[in-house]
C-alpha cells in the first residue's frame, strides 16, 4: 500500500482536536496511546503516570501526500504555544520533526 504514515507525539489536551483534523481530512487514525519515555526511571523526577497525561501517540495513515500536508498545515495552526511540542515521525521515510514551521512539515512529506 503506498500512503503515508505518521505518528505524532501530541500534549494530551490536543489529541481529540488533532484526531478530528486528521479523520477531516480523510485519513486513518489510531486510538491514541500513552507517549513513551525515554527517561531513566530511577532519575525521573516525574512518574509513568505525569508522562502519559502529559503526551498521546497518534497514528495517521494518509493516501496522499497532499491530504498529510494541509492536516499538517492545521496542526501547526491549531498549537496554542511553542511550549507545546508537537513530534512527528514518517514512518516510511524515518524523518522526524518537532512542527514549529512550515519547512518543518517539507521536510517530513518533500522529497
């Protein structure tokens, strides 16, 4: 199947907005899931459970690169701040990205 796949990290407040943009748009979403860490757990000053109400995991399957585009346009338009850290990973192309402009959603879907 050629599409594009794309799992995005997003502050939790945001995921029902994120998931409509994307289902808007036409595309396939997932469930979201709690983020991971990366942290050590034994020097964490935050628990498993302050990081998974803190980040979802989305994943959005596109069938064209254009559709990825404009809800990726929307994404950044909807990120209330630039403390709010929006992660995007092509699953395909293994680029990845935090969203805080335009060229940042290029180098994900471009070329």
């Amino acid at each position: 199947m050629s599409g594009i796949v794309l799992r995005l990290t997003v502050p939790a407040e945001m995921t029902d907005e994120v998931a409509n943009l994307a289902k808007n748009v036409g595309a396939s979403v997932s469930e979201p899931q709690p983020a991971a860490s990366t942290a050590n757990p034994l020097n964490a000053p935050i628990t498993f459970g302050d990081i998974e109400a803190a980040a979802q995991l989305l994943t959005v399957v596109f069938t064209a690169g254009t559709a990825a585009v404009k809800f990726l346009t929307a994404v950044l338009a909807l990120r209330p701040t630039p403390d709010k850290k929006i992660t995007v990973l092509n699953s395909k192309s293994r680029k990845s990205a935090v969203l805080g402009r335009e060229t940042d959603i290029q180098k994900l879907i471009g070329e």
